[in-house]
C-alpha cells in the first residue's frame, strides 16, 4: 500500500512527455475533501529540487504557500484596506505618495517574497540622486517596514526585508526660531489686530497650526483661566461612495462622494473636507493662561459672539467657515509685515518652535514643557497629565515675565 504524504511533504518526479521535472507539495484538503497540492517545475532537475525546497520551507514557516502576490497588487490592498481605516487624513497622504511615487515604480512588479534588501538600497539611491534628503529616505523607509509587516501578519512573506537593512539615518534639521526682539514686535503687533489672540497663544503656548484651526469655543474657560486642545482640524480625503465605476476621474468629483475618517474615531464633520479630529497624541491636553493672553481671549469672545460661528470656532472666517492652512499662513505673513519682521521662509510653526525655545530659556524643565506644546516628555508614559499645575502655571509666568520684562 502506497504511503500518504502528510501536508507539506513533497516529491519529485520528471514530466517525460513535457520534460520538465516536478515538484509537488500536498498542502492541505480542499472543501471536498481531496488533497490540494501545490507544484513547481523547472528543466533542471537540481532547480527543480531548489524550488521543492523553499516551497517546503514556506510551508513550515508559515503553515501554507506565501503565493507570488507582487508588491503593487499588495500595496494596493494595504492602503485600501489596513492603513486607510486606521491612519489620519495627512499620514496616509504621505503612505499613498511615497508608495506611489518610488516604491512601485522601483518594484512594483515584483513578487513580494524576492524582495531584497538590495531592492531597497537602490529606492534609497535613487531618492539621493534626485535630491531628497536623508529623512525622506527614511520616511520611504519607514512606509516599506509597515507595508512588508503587514505581509508577514497576512502569510505572504516569511519575515519583513526592512529589518535586514541599516534604516537611513534622519539627518540634522534647523527648527527656526524667532529673535526675542522679533517675538515682541509681533506680539506687539498681534495685539491691534482681530486675529490677534490666536497669534498670541500659537506664540505662548505653541498649539500646533492644525489644533490652532480646530479650536473651538469651549477650548477656553475664563473662569479657571485654562486653555484646552480638544481638536485638530485637518483636511480629509475623499472616496467613491458607490459601488462599480465611476465616470469621475478623482473621487473629489465622484456625485456621491464620502469623506474618510479613521474607524473608530471621534470626529466632527465641519464644511468640505474640513474634519475635526483629536490631536496628534490622540489626547486633549490643557494648559494655564497668563492674565494677558486671558484678557484678549475675552476681548475675542465678545467680538465673536457678534458673528456668525455655525461651528463653534473660535478662529474662523468672518463668515464663520473654516479658515485653511493656506490662509492661516497667509494672515501669518500679514502680521509678520506689520511687525517688520522679514517673512522668507518664516512658517507658523515657528510660533511653536519659538515658544519651546522661549520655555527652555526661561528654565523651564523639558516635562513640563512637553505637557503644554503636547510633546512626550521622557519618562511620561501614557497620557498627558492635566497641565494646570503649578509647575505649568509657573512656566507660563516665567515666558510672560521673560516677554515683557
């Protein structure tokens, strides 16, 4: 009686009729109750040997054939369906981008389980010679880590290739900081403006552009002088809302259009594309105020209350809309001007980067300092802790102090 290959064993014999040699793994039992193999062949009976040998070696590793899925029909399910969900509206832009502009064009076309760290040496080459820095190699880095980690949760690949290579390293960056004398006259100057107080706590407590934009009425209490950071407004991205085709070209197009938000996550839906979203940590986070910045909030409340404000802003358009990213920055620009200050280059975020440096200079230690800007502090674990301590109370007296003093 002839023996009966367990799953995963394999034997090879040679096709005279076709000749090609054969190997063939039994890989299981299909939904009728009959072997399901798998096969490879070559003309060279050593080559054929080779390939029953890894196919064997696939199937103890991972319980069944990896398949031959190529990177770009994987990466095409992977942004669709494990990073679109999860991930905010402007990460999955640079996961999309970054896939699309040098990973597939470099090998998209091969078989997810050929890929070899040579294959990635060569993207980081090419992004060199074209000119991006050390950082975007890293960024494109760092997007292959999750795409071939995801394919080794899904059994397509026995481990993840980027774990075989040295990870480009980020190189230096120069955050820009605003002078102390250039600090005061745009304070000074913030103050005869409508849009003043919302300059005056980018440059006192460093909010982000995003959480500056999605602030919102209840993010002030004049009571208990704090601030909180519930939001960050971002810009969402779009996809078909039917299923089958579309005539429309892009999905900002499609008739029936829907916004994608990440499963799961609290959101508020404002005009357009505009979303509300938790900050970057996923965690609000609140912070004192100095009686300055607390008198140009209540100034800004009242005028405020005079207008339009469907969504409960507490920067918005006149109209009561949602101020872009684009605009905001061009208000920024406007006030730089009217404080002498030379704008080239000058973003917003340097009212973040300034107020952190301001912090430091005034002494102020790198935990607390992390509690108010929403960065992670070394040693803090888990969430932010609720800043209206007097350590953060403190610091927000010593930057007053240092500004007008």
């Amino acid at each position: 009686m002839p023996r009966t290959r367990k799953s995963g064993e394999g034997g090879l014999y040679h096709d005279e009729k076709r000749d090609l040699w054969i190997g063939v793994v039994d890989v299981g039992l299909n939904e009728n109750g009959g072997r399901k193999q798998k096969r490879v062949s070559s003309r060279s009976e050593s080559k054929a040997r080779i390939k029953l040998r890894a196919l064997q070696a696939e199937i103890d590793s991972t319980g069944s054939p990896l398949g031959n899925k190529t990177v770009a029909a994987w990466s095409e399910y992977w942004l669709a369906n494990i990073c679109e969900p999860k991930m905010k509206p402007q990460p999955f832009r640079t996961y999309r981008s970054y896939t699309n502009n040098w990973i597939l064009p470099a090998i998209g076309r091969k078989n997810l389980k050929e890929v070899r760290p040579s294959d990635l040496r060569m993207i980081y080459d090419k992004m060199k010679a074209k000119g991006l820095s050390s950082s975007s190699q890293l960024k494109a880095h760092n997007v292959m880590s999750s795409m071939f980690e995801a394919a080794r949760f899904e059994r397509l690949v026995t481990a993840n290739v980027t774990k075989d290579i040295h990870r480009p390293k980020a190189g230096k960056t120069t955050r820009g900081t605003l002078s102390p004398d250039e600090t005061l006259r745009i304070l000074q100057a913030a103050a005869g403006r409508p849009d003043g107080s919302k300059w005056l706590v980018s440059l006192y407590a460093g909010i982000r552009q995003g959480e500056r934009l999605g602030a919102t009425l209840d993010s002030v209490d004049l009571e208990r002088g704090l601030f909180t950071v519930h939001w960050n407004m971002v810009e969402a991205n779009y996809k078909h809302g039917h299923e089958g085709e579309c005539s429309a070209k892009s999905a900002g197009r499609c008739p029936t259009k829907q916004l994608i938000t990440p499963d799961g996550m609290e959101h508020r839906v404002l005009k357009g594309r505009f979303v509300l979203l938790p900050p970057k940590s996923n965690e609000a986070r609140t912070f004192p105020l100095p009686q300055s910045l607390l008198t140009a909030l209540e100034q800004h409340l009242a005028e405020l209350s005079l207008r339009p404000n469907p969504y409960g802003l507490l920067w918005p358009n006149t109209d009561g809309t949602p101020i872009d990213s684009r605009h905001d920055q061009q208000q920024w620009k406007t006030l730089l001007a009217d404080a002498q200050v030379a704008a080239e280059g000058v973003t917003t975020h340097w009212a973040r980067h300034t107020a952190i440096s301001d912090f430091t200079a005034a002494g102020v230690p790198d935990r607390t300092i992390g509690e108010v800007v929403g960065h992670k502090s070394p040693g803090v674990t888990g969430n932010y802790q609720h800043v209206s301590s007097k350590d953060a109370i403190d610091a927000m007296q010593k930057l007053s102090d240092r500004r007008t003093g």
